[in-house]
C-alpha cells in the first residue's frame, strides 16, 4: 500500500517523498522580483524534509498580481532571482515547483496584514483589474474591465512566456493558478462570467480560457516535467460551479496533457458558507482522482501525519499539500517521519537533533 514516505514519479520528477509546500504569497517583493525572504522561506521548507516545494502565485503580469508586493514572471530580468531559489531548494534534495497566477478582478489588493480592502481608485494609479464580465468580487472591489478576445490571447501569452522563464529558472514542476476567483477561476465560474461569446455561457465556453491556456504552456513545458492546474472544485454556493463541473473539466485537463489536478476550492465568492474542518477538501480530490482517473493533490487544513498518511493510504489523493501547518513547522515532514517511524530525509548537518 502507498503511505506518505513513498516517493512519487511523473515522467522524469521523483518527489522524496508525498508532501509538498502548498503555495503561499508571502507579498514581500519590489516590482516582482524575488529577494532573500523568498529564498529562505522557501530553502527552509525544503530543509524540512518536504518533496515538493512550490513557490508562490507568481503575476504573469505586473496587472496581474494580487498587491503591488507579490512576486512576478513577466519579465526576463526576473529570472535570477527565481533561480536563486530552484537552486536553493534542489540542493536540500526538494523539486522546485511555481504557481503561474493573474490575479484578475482581485488584483490590487492590500496586504491581508495591512487591510483587508483593496486599494482605493485614487492609490491605484490606474490599475484595473481584469474579469470575463464587469462584475466585481465585492462592493469592496472595483468593476473590473470586461476582456475582449484580443486581451485573452495576450494574457494567455503572458502565461505561455512565465512558463518558458520558470523552465529557465530552473522549475521542474509548474502549477497554473486556475483556483480561488482569480482570472482563470473568474472565466469558468458562472456566477462570475456572463458572456455570451465563445468564453461564456456554456460549460465548454467557460473552460475554454483554461484550455487554451493550457495549450499555450504545453509545447513551452517539456513533456518530462509535471504540469499542474490548481482549481477551485466548488464555488460552495447556489449556482455556481460544482464538484460534478470539475471532474468533467479534469478530464479534458487530462486529454490536453495535465499530470496533476491540485484540488482546492472557494475564493471566487466573498461571502461563500465553506465547511472548514480537517480535510474539508478531500471528497473533491477524491472525486477527481476516481471521476477522471488522473493524480491529485489533496491540501487544506491537513495538519497531522497519521492525517496525511492515511490520505495517501486510502488512495483520496496521490500528495498532500500543506500551507499553513509549514509555516508552524518547517520540520513537519521530519517530525512526521519519526512519527510514522519512517526513514527521515534529515539533513546530515541536524542528525544530532533528531
Ligand atoms: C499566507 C498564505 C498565502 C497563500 N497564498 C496562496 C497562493 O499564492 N496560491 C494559492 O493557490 N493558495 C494560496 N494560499 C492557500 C494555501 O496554498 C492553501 O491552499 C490553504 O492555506 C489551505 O491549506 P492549509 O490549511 O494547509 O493552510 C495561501 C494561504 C496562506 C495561509
């Protein structure tokens, strides 16, 4: 039986081991550029014993990003910065992985630790964020600006280039943002898209924006490294996109050449009733996983390793993701080897703690 410490091939990429760092914006950047935070935050996790270490929802374009002070790909000179950290993160024996993001009608906000409100129209130098429809994701939120069909196609350029710049970098394992009502997320939703071209309407024309993104990034990313979609499985809210919705948009992920499905929810609805507890997510992993036949990555609020080894064990999901729990403990994936009395990947330089 697969348990936890058992490693995970796709195609050339073997993770140590079934844990993977689950992205999280640390909005701690100037114009996009990764700096001496990000490489610590992220060489520490990878110290700690995870098998997978993904760097944060990275703007694809400077509109793009969620605040002024989130990491960005759009542009070539970001490259070494980012190469810092695959470089960091591989020599602790992790695969670095990125989340390729555009934020789009949620763009310009605050850092949560400043306000929970987005910049005011007077601050926002005129950056606008960007939806399939003009409606906003809040009364908070300003009106975004309705996408013509041109405008698609350069944002899907944009993630086709972060693509080629995150190979480049040195990421072995990419993860296209399609989750929590950012733009991907807004276009499928249909309490967020009320189109009536080819990208909205219709099941088929509300995931044709993340289909065709996808066709972008494919001839872009080698066929032997893993590439990944994060989505929002349910808006959790009438009306709006289901679990069912999402093993049908698995399958066609997996036709155009999708290796994960990294299974998370909500974000495109401010005031959505989510049932939080342990492992909330888990029946849209497993729906997935047994609905589309593809891998899946399991994340929220898994934070014990019995937890997580019993996830893999029951074959809900091929990994576990954590977000929070790692940034309690960097250790948990050594912890959670003494725990389950297997072999740690300790660094030998710590050996004498553990
Ligand atoms: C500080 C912080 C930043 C986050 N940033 C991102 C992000 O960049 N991309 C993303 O898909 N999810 C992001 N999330 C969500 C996490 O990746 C994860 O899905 C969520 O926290 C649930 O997992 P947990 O219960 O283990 O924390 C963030 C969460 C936190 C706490």
């Amino acid at each position: 039986m697969t348990d936890l410490f058992e490693p995970l091939s796709i195609h050339a990429i073997t993770l140590r081991n079934r844990i993977g760092v689950s992205p999280m914006c640390m909005y701690s950047y100037s114009d996009g550029f990764s700096n001496d935070w990000q490489v610590t935050h992220l060489g520490a996790r990878a110290a700690g014993g995870a098998g997978l270490v993904i760097a944060e929802a990275t703007a694809v374009e400077p509109r793009g990003r969620i605040t002024a002070h989130d990491v960005g790909i759009w542009s070539d000179a970001h490259i070494d910065g980012h190469r810092r950290v695959t470089r960091v993160i591989k020599a602790s024996g992790a695969v670095a992985g990125i989340q390729i993001a555009h934020a789009g009608r949620k763009a310009g906000s605050r850092r949560p630790w400043e306000s929970p409100k987005p910049v005011g129209q007077e601050e926002s130098h005129g950056w606008q964020g960007l939806g399939p429809s003009p409606i906003a994701f809040s009364q908070d939120y300003a009106v975004p600006h309705e996408m013509s069909v041109q405008e698609i196609k350069e944002v899907q350029n944009a993630f086709c280039a972060a693509a080629q710049r995150a190979l480049a970098a040195g990421f072995e394992w990419l993860e296209l943002h399609a989750a929590h009502g950012y733009l991907i997320h807004s276009f499928y939703s249909p309490l967020s898209n009320q189109r009536t071209d080819e990208y909205g309407g219709s099941f088929e024309n509300r995931i044709r924006f993340l289909l065709e993104t996808i066709r972008a990034i494919r001839p872009v990313w080698p066929e032997q490294l893993p590439l990944t979609v994060r989505i929002s499985g349910t808006d959790w809210q009438e009306g709006g996109w289901t679990v069912d919705e999402s093993v049908r948009l698995a399958r066609h992920l997996k036709t155009e050449g999708v290796d994960l499905i990294d299974c998370s929810s909500g974000g495109g609805v401010a005031q959505a009733r989510i049932p939080f507890g342990p492992g909330y997510q888990l029946p849209i992993s497993e729906a997935i996983r047994s609905g589309a036949e593809i891998l899946t990555a399991a994340v929220g609020l898994i934070t014990l390793p019995a937890q997580a080894d019993e996830i893999i064990r029951q074959g809900q999901a091929d990994l576990v993701l954590l977000g929070r729990e790692l940034l309690r403990d960097p250790y948990w994936p050594l912890h959670a080897a003494q725990v389950l009395k297997q072999p740690a990947p300790i660094p030998p330089q710590y050996l004498r703690a553990f």
